[in-house]
C-alpha cells in the first residue's frame, strides 16, 4: 500500500469518524474517494486509467442512481444530444455486413485486457445481456430479447419503407453509442468507446437486420 494511498485512507476513516459529530461534506468524501482511486490504478498493457476518468453523463446518472430518482428529463436531453454528434454514419451508406461475422462477435466476450495485445479482436459480449437467437437457452436478461429484431419491426418485409430506414439508422446509433438515446443506459458505448469497430457494427447490424440470420428466423 503506497503512501499517497494509505495518506487518503486514513484521511477518509478520520472523515466518517469525525461525521459522526460534525457530518463531512459530499464534496469532502469525493475529493477522499477521487485520491484514493487514483493512487490504486495504474496503467498496465493496453488498459488505460484514462477510461475510468469521469465524464458529465456518467457523473449525472450516478447522482440521480445515488438519489435514487431519474436523472431530469431536461438534462437527460442536454446529455443525450452531445453523445447523439459522436455518431458516424457509414460513409458509404452501407449499414449491413456480414451476419455469420456478426453472430461470432455477439457470442464473443474476450478481450480489452492488460494482457491482450492493442490488435486484439474484442467480442461484442451482446449474449451477457441479450437473448439472439430463439434457440438459445442461457443469455442475460439486462437487456431486452432482440429475437425477431429485424422481422417484428417490419424491415425484413418492407427494407425500403421510411420506418425501416428509421429502424435501421436507430440501431446503428444505439450499437455505435447507447447514450445518444438513453442517458443512462447500460449498454457500452462500443463504437464510440473503441471496443468494436465500424465494420464490426455492420457485422452486428447484419445479425439483427438480414432475413438469413438466426435472430429473425
């Protein structure tokens, strides 16, 4: 245990001690915690500590989920429109790649380790949380069931529709950065977080969208 670290321990133990008295301020214990996070992470390999560093949306929904209460509709909105500019559209407008890619990936929960190497192929880790396949018997529950996902919202029957385009333009939003259409959503932000890539969200796009995949049959 460094000293940096056993310095903002104690300082924190005396803190809670001496609330008991005097109550120590949330802007106290923050600035305790803060120390003592820093000191107990270093970057190793590829893992970066630059990734837990705070940002205004997690800060907000971790204050409104510490009150107890959601997160006000109005910042809600402010937060949602600043992730909605960090999406990139296809630059070729080709929004489906390859399904059996995609299938891999979404079963795939490997990789963003200190021990991986930087061109490591990451998994979509889509199964923890999600059902895909109607023949799957073990999936997570956070998440919705995307079975059917294509077929239950029309675009397998009607592709060229303008709500086909509006779903398919959605997904590609939600899998590119979740936060643009729920503050505090859950789901990672995978494109825009750096854990797939863009031609890995076309993959996964396919295994949602084309009438041959798994998901819709």
């Amino acid at each position: 245990m460094n000293k940096q670290f056993t310095f903002a321990l104690s300082a924190l133990a005396s803190m809670l001690v001496a609330g008991c008295a005097t109550g120590p301020s949330s802007a106290d214990l923050d600035q305790m915690a803060a120390a003592i996070v820093k000191s107990s992470f270093s970057d190793k390999g590829i893992v970066k500590v630059s990734a837990i560093a705070p940002e205004d949306i997690n800060v907000a929904c971790t204050a409104a989920d510490v009150a107890g209460k959601p997160i006000a509709p109005e910042l809600a909105a402010q937060l949602q429109a600043a992730q909605l500019k960090t999406i990139k559209w296809p630059t070729d407008g080709q929004y489906l790649g390859d399904w059996k890619a995609g299938e891999k990936l979404a079963q795939s929960g490997r990789g963003l380790t200190w021990t991986d190497k930087a061109d490591t192929a990451n998994g979509g880790n889509c199964y923890n949380c999600h059902q895909l396949d109607p023949k799957e018997i073990s999936f997570g529950t956070i998440g919705p069931s995307l079975t059917g996902y294509g077929k239950s919202r029309g675009v397998i029957a009607n592709p060229n529709s303008a709500a086909s385009k509006a779903i398919v333009e959605y997904t590609w939003g939600k899998i590119w950065n979740a936060k643009a259409y729920n503050a505090c959503s859950v789901m990672p932000r995978a494109v825009h977080k750096g854990i797939i890539t863009e031609k890995q969200a076309k993959d996964l796009m396919a295994l949602l969208l084309d009438p041959k995949s798994p998901v819709n049959q």
